[in-house]
C-alpha cells in the first residue's frame, strides 16, 4: 500500500489510494441519509481547506466545532488538521461559562455549529468575547453563516494544500480536549497525531477482518468515539452516523452493521428490554428463554463440549433473535467509557454478540488496555496495547507509559508536571491491580466516579448542596458504574422530630422513623428540589435513610471528619444493593 499514515489526515489520501467508495461516511439529518463517497469527502474536505485559508487559518490556529456527530463534523475535523490547526471539540450540552471559557482559553477564532440552538447559545458567548470570533452553521440557519459557504471561497481559491500538510509533523498537536475537573475550570488536554495514529493502529490489530460497517452514536466530542471514527477510516470500515438515540432501533436495521462502539449503560438498556420480553412469555417459551439466560450468565472463552453442545441450542432458539434485534451482521461492539458488569459481558459473548470492553482516558489517546478475541478475562479491562506500558504504583495507582500519553495540559504546566513524572508515567488517578497479565480496576483515587453510561460526577458538590437542608445530618452520593447516582443520608434527627410533631406522626426510634412513608415522601422532595441545580446525570435518583450517624469511632470518618467512602460503602452494602434492586422493579423509569 502507498500512503503511509504518520498525521491522522494521511487517512485521507490512504483511503482513496487503497479503498475509495461509494459511502465512506453517511449520517442520518432530519430523517434523510446524507452519504459521502470517499472522492466527495476528500473533495470537500480540501475545499473547506482552502475556504479556511481565506479566514487566516494555517498551523497553530484554533478552529472548534459543536455539533452532533454527523459528516460534516469529520469533514471540518480534517480540513482543519491538514492545515495544522487545533481541532477543539465543544460539547453541544456545554454549560456557557464552559464555553466561555474554552474559547478565551484556546484562543480559537472560529467555531462550526451543527444547529440553530447551539448558533444561538455561542453568538451569545462570543458577543462577551474580545477577540474576533467567526460562527459557521452546518444547518442553514437564518442571520448564520453556513459552512458551504466557505467551501465555495474554497472552490476559487488557489491554494496548495501540499504545502500546508507537509509543515505538519506526527509530534505536532492536533487536537486540544477539554475535560472538567472534579472542581474548578477544564483543562484542555494536548494530543498529537502521533498519540491518535499509533492508538488507533495498534487497536485496529484487534478488530476481526470481517468488520465492514459501524454504526456511530456516542458523541465524536470525545476522545473514545473520535479515535474510533479513525480506526474505522483505517481499516476500510463504512461509517454511518445514526440521527439520535431515539431512532437508533430503526438506524441499526437499516445499517445492519458489523460494529459498534458503546457505553455499558446502553447494553444495560438493551438487555433489560430483552429480560422484559422474556418476563412477558409463558409456558415452554419463557422456560426455555430464562434456560439460555442462566447457561449465558456462566459462559467462560474455556468451554467444554457439553457447555458448547447446550450454547448451541440456546443461539438457536433464543439468542439468534438477540442478534437479529441488533442487525442480524455484528462482530463485535466495542465497550469503553465506565466498567460493564461481568455478568453482562459473558451474556453478550454467549449470546454471539462479543463485547471487546477497554480502559482509557482522553490523557491516553484513550486506549490503555483492551479485552479482545485471542485475549479476554471477564471482570478486567484486558491487557495492554502494544507500545503502551502500565505499571502499578506503591499505592495501587495505574501509571502508564508510551505513545497514547498526551503532550500535556495546555498553557497549565504545573498540572502536566503534577500529572507526567520524571519518568514519563501518567498517573491516571485509577487504582488497579494485575491479575495475569489481565488489568483490573478496582477503585477510583479521586473521588469522582462515572455512572454506567459514562458521565462523570462529582460526589462533593452534590453532598453539599444536599447538605443545605435542615433535615439532612450526613449525606454520601455514590453511583460508580450504576446506571443512576444513589444516596445514603443520615437524617438530622431532632429537626426530623420536631417536623414529624407538626405532622402529627409518632415517634417510636430512629429504625421506625425513617421507614415511615410520609418522612420518605419528605426526603424526596427535597431531593428533586436539590435536583434542579445539577445535569441530568447528576441527579439523584433513589436514596436510603439510616438510623446511625457515621462517626470517628465507627470508622466511617477520618480526624478531619471526612466522609471514609469506601468503610461506608462496605458497611452499607446490602442497603445499597437494595435501593438499585427497588430501583428496577418499581422506578422503570429510573432504567
């Protein structure tokens, strides 16, 4: 093969070298499927370019784009790259001070915006911005400018774009990725083509050749799905961009792809829907449905021929119509963003649907490690990709080392020397530990955790809003790796009496009161009052009242009275279990 791949828009002239086509990348708009050939996308692309230059775009400029994924997106990523400019990726649920900040910070001159909604939301930043700031829109838009615009200038201006690509090197930055911290303001993440261009080749190994077309859904603002959508431009893989979650049932019949990329939090959706359907049969039918179920949940790689012989029958009868639910044509899904409960990952895997679950981080490029067909442990995330080295710290934090790890944070050295040390090592703020060969995560060194649909939450803030309340002693927040964030709360029990007198409800002890209905009732709403000041991921869906205060002496907190999580979630365990139990058989709404 000709081209070689060194900067991430070499993809471009490898792909038209070795497998140009009729859809190389297509995206579902307004219920219509907009498809790109492999000449039309290159075509826009470097008329985009050349519309850019005209704007004074060139290496070391900050362009952004804020849109849902769908072909122009990739099309503005890599007409922005191939003149050496940063690519910035703005969340389109950004708050506005977020974009605020990223814009003054990055210092970045234009932004593309998919729709009239986040038009409106960034002219409005951009008016309290001092320096010039051009909007283009990928919807037409009334009082915007679109982005076809630009490429028409493009058209008439005569530029070689050689020269542009050949001043860029794999050490330079490609892209700036912010991620917000536990507290305080984003920190914009420095990638370099080289950190993508081996992360996405030594993934790519992995992948089994029969993939042909992905579908794609999780937001290219982050790193996992971004570097995928390379990977499959890499591996002669289609790519079709499904309109929103909402239609992604009839976007997965319509594709009926090999592959996808995912968050545990939807195979969760997707198994319980099928649990669902199987709860509604009788007779011999639900017999045989929950049969499978259970010869699933004990699936291992190392199976004998009486396992194998059973499976068999299984596929047949009931896991077949699994696959066809998804296409009838995948090979694999790939899993990332937070942990996926083992239980889950061997039902998949039996069912002939393999999840390749991996670990990573927007430091990392993102892929540290992953579980794959020649190497897989249920219950870790694999081992790691070549080139990419991990070690386990003294006090259990994963380190790692090699091409994936950043450049650093942007203008924030303090925070890149505080997060690279002397030797090389990123420490990722996970804890983890080596089972042969295999990594496993077993804690999170900061305190934020991420739910199982891969948002991240920041326990504190919430607790001490929740705090507020007159009525609330001691709160925890918890969540990692659950599909909604939970609470335990210890409630202030002398104010709790004297509101219980009010409302004429007796007062046995401490066990009676906060069982009793009318005190629940209370507790909720002053959960969904708190609720309203934080993201819908954020919110607290279910909490667990407990008769005791945490203390010193019990353990459950530090001198400095701070809350000892993990002794409180070991103690609290079965309570916890049961409020997610509660969850899904009461609050499917909660799903």
């Amino acid at each position: 093969m000709s081209a070689s791949v060194t900067r991430v828009f070499d993809l471009l002239k490898y792909n038209q070298e070795n497998f140009s086509k009729d859809e190389f990348i297509s995206g579902k708009i307004n219920g219509e499927w907009l498809k790109y050939s492999t000449h039309q996308f290159c075509e826009v692309t470097d008329d985009l370019s050349r519309g850019l230059t005209t704007l004074g775009i060139a290496k070391g400029s900050r362009v952004a784009i804020m849109s849902t994924n769908r072909p122009e997106w990739n099309i503005g990523d890599y007409a922005i790259m191939q003149l050496g400019a940063y690519q910035i990726p703005l969340y389109p649920t950004l708050a506005e001070h977020d974009v605020k900040f990223i814009i003054e910070d990055a210092e970045i001159n234009v932004v593309f915006v998919g729709d009239a909604q986040l038009f409106e939301k960034v002219k409005k930043v951009v008016a309290d911005i001092k320096h010039d700031v051009k909007i283009y829109s990928f919807n037409k838009i009334e009082g915007a400018s679109h982005w076809q615009e630009l490429v028409e200038i493009g058209k008439k201006t005569e530029v070689d774009l050689e020269t542009y690509r050949n001043a860029v090197t794999p050490d330079d930055i490609l892209t700036l990725i912010y991620t917000s911290g536990t507290t305080g303001t984003p920190k914009g993440v420095m990638l370099t083509h080289d950190n993508l261009v081996q992360n996405f080749k030594k993934s790519a190994v992995l992948l089994p050749p029969n993939v042909t077309h992905a579908l794609s859904f999780l937001p290219l603002s982050h790193i996992f799905e971004r570097m995928i959508s390379y990977l499959y431009a890499y591996l002669n893989i289609a790519t079709y961009y499904a309109e929103s979650m909402d239609t992604i049932v009839a976007d997965i019949q319509f594709v009926k792809p090999s592959g996808f990329s995912t968050v545990p939090r939807l195979l969760e959706k997707v198994y319980d829907k099928i649990v669902e359907k199987g709860k509604s049969l009788t007779g011999i039918k639900r017999a045989i449905f929950f049969w499978s179920l259970s010869l699933a949940e004990k699936y291992d790689t190392d199976k004998n021929w009486w396992y194998t012989f059973k499976l068999g029958i299984a596929r047949k009868l009931v896991f077949k119509k699994w696959q066809e639910a998804l296409g009838g044509n995948i090979q694999v899904i790939i899993s990332g963003g937070a942990a996926l409960n083992p239980r889950l990952a061997r039902v998949f895997w039996a069912a002939g649907l393999p999840v390749f679950e991996g670990y990573g981080l927007t430091e990392t490029s993102p892929v540290i490690s992953v579980n794959h067909f020649d190497a897989i442990k249920f219950g870790s995330v694999g081992k790691p990709i070549e080139g990419v080295e991990v070690k386990i710290a003294d006090d259990g934090e994963i380190l790692v080392k090699g091409h994936n790890v950043m450049k650093g944070y942007y203008n924030k050295p303090e925070l890149t020397d505080e997060a690279i040390d002397n030797e090389g090592f990123f420490h990722t703020g996970d804890i983890g530990e080596f089972i042969n060969g295999y990594l496993k995560i077993t804690d999170r060194k900061k305190e934020m955790f991420k739910t199982a649909g891969g948002k991240y939450v920041a326990p504190q803030m919430i607790e001490n809003k929740l705090k507020e309340a007159p009525l609330i002693e001691q709160i925890m927040v918890l969540g990692e790796n659950r599909k909604f964030p939970s609470a335990l709360i210890v409630p202030n029990f002398e104010a709790l009496k004297a509101w219980c007198k009010i409302k004429g409800i007796d007062y046995a002890d401490h066990d009676t009161l906060i069982n009793n209905k009318d005190v629940h009732e209370k507790y909720h709403k002053l959960l969904d009052e708190a609720n309203k000041e934080f993201g819908k991921w954020e919110q607290i869906k279910q909490f667990a009242l407990l008769p005791k205060e945490w203390s010193i002496d019990g353990g459950e907190l530090t001198p400095k009275l701070s809350l000892k999580r993990k002794v409180i979630l070991e103690k609290s365990k079965d309570v916890i279990e049961k409020i997610y139990k509660d969850a899904e058989n009461y609050h499917p709404e909660a799903k």
